[in-house]
C-alpha cells in the first residue's frame, strides 16, 4: 500500500509509443477494445487480441487479418515479449491476473476497470491535419476524463478553424441526428456530423462508418455496435429501431453514425420513419456518398466531358435474376454513362454477364476500388468479360465501390 500510495503521489510521465511491429496485447474484446484498436490499427501494431468472444466490429477486424485473435480467456503468459498491453474484460480476477504478469515482465499496461492500479493511461486523443493531440490528467486523485476530452476537442478544434480558443460549453439536446460518416476516411466526416458526434451522450455506429472516430469519444459515452458483417452476426433493423426510441425518450443526445450518406442504401429512412412515429425529434446530417467519393478518391471521374454525362447508382446485394431484384438491368445496358454499384462484390460475376448479355460491350472498363479513401484503398482493373475471375484472384472483398464505364480509363491514358 505505501508502494502503490507513493506512486499515486508522482504525476504520470507523458510519451508517445512507436508500436509499429510490436506486439501489443488486448485482454478483452468489447467496446473498449471497440474503441481502441483502430488507432493501434494505425500505428502498426502486431496486435494479439486474447478473449472467448468479441463485438461484430472486433470480430471484423480479425476477420480482415488486421489483428490475431486467441478465442479463449486469457491466461498466464500471454503477455510474453509484450511491449504494451490493454486489460479491458468484465471479469475483475482476469483483470488483475494480467496486470499483474505485467507488472513482472515490465509491460506497460492500460486498464479499463481501474486506472489506479494500471501502469499507463489512455489520453484523450483527436487528429488533425498529420498532427495527434493527447489530452492527459496526469495525476491519479485528480483523473477527470471528461475534462480531458473537452481539451482536446477545443485543441483539435482551434488547429482546425486556425484558433486555438476553446469553445462554449456545448449544450445537448435529447433526439437523435441520423449522421452520414463519409466513406471511411474520419476527415471527411461533415463539420456538423463531427461536432454532433462529439456531443452525443450515445453512439450507434455501422461497421462501415468511420470507426476512428470512435477512438475520440470521452469515456462516459455509451457505444452501441450496430455492425452488420456480410453473412455474419448482425443487428436487426428493428432492434437498431428500438435503441434509438428508447435511448432518445430517456433524454439522451443519441448520433446514429453511418456510413457514406444515411439515405444512400443505409436505411436511413426507415429509422427517420420510426423516430416520427414514436414522437422523436430526428435531425439528418448528409454524408459524402462513397458512391461519388470513393472512385474520386482512386482517380475515376463518374463524369467527364465527352466520355461521360450522367452516373447511376445501383445496390447489387442481390443478383440480377433474383426476384428481390428492383434493378432494371437490361435498361442499365444500353446507357452510355457510368454504372457505379455498391454492395456488388460476391454478385459481380452475374451483374457483368447479364449487362453483356443485353448489349454491353465485354470490353467495358471495370474498376473495383476495396476500402476506398481510407489506408487500405486498393484499385483492382478489369473489363466486363474479365471482373468475375479478376475478382476472385485478386481476393477482393466488401467493402468496395464498383464502377463501369469508360471514365475508368480516363486517368490512365
């Protein structure tokens, strides 16, 4: 106790980590790892998650290869040659059991559950312009993370506008705001989503929003996990409905972060449907459609003088001879313009054939564009005839923007 009480009376010692191809270890895979590992993500970290069971959204990152996931509890000598190490598990004997092994392997060590007893803290942290800003309160009696997060938000704001005065407090209205994120990049979320997000008392985010945001979210908001992964878990409509209703009627200031545009294939209606019948206030914030920027973003043009003068966007979530299908695909065929389709990857073999088969030339340009405007952007080329095999060689998955036409050739001539 007098160890633990002479530390307590030191203010920490703030640092930055360079982490790039360290291994860090993340004991628990709930909404805190939620929050944290898109910036050890970011970093460079070789991320070893160690938990029975983890959100949708973690479980995507793992999925995608971005961290190895141990599917069981955590256990003694998991934090070998560790550098850093993040304790975030419900379970308070696993809590302790990890912080203390690092303690002897001198691993730095985060805990969720109790900063008092952990050996490195989590700052507030925003972004800006190539800059990070790290709020910290830097003794233990005195750790007030909203404080902190407020710091930062002036800070960030102030390199932002070219200010650095911090701003009125921010009143909060209960309601929800229906925001569009933008494609993935968290720049270019809208100046009104970011200041609503960063008032919001709940959160409910899409897998495909932009997830770094999350990371600066003050502590005392509550993050709920909307993700819907391809064939996978996923939320229900209704249940995403119903956590808005109730969570807005208990006087919460609730963001329903999306991504790209709420209106453009997100169901963003349905929801703003479902607010109006229950009697909730609804404020929609317009988002960058990825369906514009994500080809923008890999150097296609949807229009072009003389090559293209008009775009249409499709949904190929479901296959051309599919009865669902509300798609007049013979009709897509004989435009001149560019064909741009979302959520088409594992479709994309039918799609191509049935515009070929109704009058589309099989040398069409295709471009499919995997992650687009964020670090993992990739461009694949293909033709019409070419795109089913190209995509499965390549190994190209959701989510990606295809686009159709001969404005895919623009920038390469």
């Amino acid at each position: 106790m007098a160890e633990h009480a002479a530390r307590a009376a030191h203010p920490a010692y703030p640092v930055g980590l360079r982490l790039s191809g360290r291994r860090v270890v993340v004991v628990g895979g709930g909404q805190v790892a939620q929050r944290r590992l898109p910036a050890l993500i970011a970093a460079g970290a070789d991320i070893v998650l160690v938990s029975p069971s983890a959100t949708p959204s973690v479980e995507a990152m793992a999925d995608a290869g971005e961290i190895r996931w141990i599917k069981r509890a955590y256990e003694d000598g998991d934090l070998a040659d560790t550098w850093y190490a993040l304790v975030a598990t419900s379970d308070a004997d696993a809590n302790n059991a990890a912080s203390a092994e690092a303690e002897r392997t001198r691993t730095w060590c985060v805990r969720s559950d109790d900063a008092s007893a952990a050996t490195a803290w989590t700052p507030a942290t925003g972004r800006s312009e190539g800059v990070t800003v790290a709020v910290l309160t830097t003794e233990v009696s005195g750790r007030d993370p909203r404080r902190s997060a407020a710091l930062r938000d002036a800070i960030v704001e102030g390199l932002r506008d070219g200010t650095l005065a911090a701003p009125h407090h921010r009143t909060r209205t209960p309601g929800v705001a229906l925001v569009g994120g933008g494609p993935g990049d968290p720049d270019l979320i809208t100046v009104r989503g970011r200041r609503l997000l960063a008032e919001a008392d709940v959160v409910i985010a899409d897998r495909l929003g932009p997830r770094d945001l999350l990371d600066e979210l003050p502590p005392h908001v509550e993050v709920i996990d909307a993700a819907k992964i391809p064939y996978g878990r996923y939320m229900a409509q209704e249940a995403i409905n119903n956590a808005l209703i109730e969570h807005a009627k208990a006087g919460k200031a609730v963001v329903r972060l999306k991504g790209g545009d709420p209106f453009v294939f997100g169901r963003g209606m349905e929801e703003a449907q479902a607010l109006a019948e229950a009697g909730i206030a609804c404020t929609v914030v317009p988002g960058i459609s990825s369906s514009i920027s994500v080809p923008g973003a890999a150097g296609i043009p949807v229009t072009h003088r003389g090559v293209a003068h008009e775009f249409t966007v499709v949904s190929g979530h479901v296959a051309p001879d599919d009865e669902r299908s509300l798609v007049d695909w013979q009709s897509l065929a004989k435009l001149r313009g560019t064909l741009v389709v979302l959520m088409g990857v594992d479709k994309i073999g039918a799609i191509a054939q049935t515009l070929v088969a109704h009058g589309k030339a099989p040398e069409t340009p295709v471009a499919l564009v995997q992650e687009g405007t964020t670090a993992s952007q990739r461009r694949v080329d293909a033709t019409l005839a070419t795109v089913a095999e190209t995509a499965r060689a390549e190994d190209v998955r959701p989510p990606a923007v295809i686009v159709i036409g001969d404005v895919v050739a623009v920038g390469t001539k």
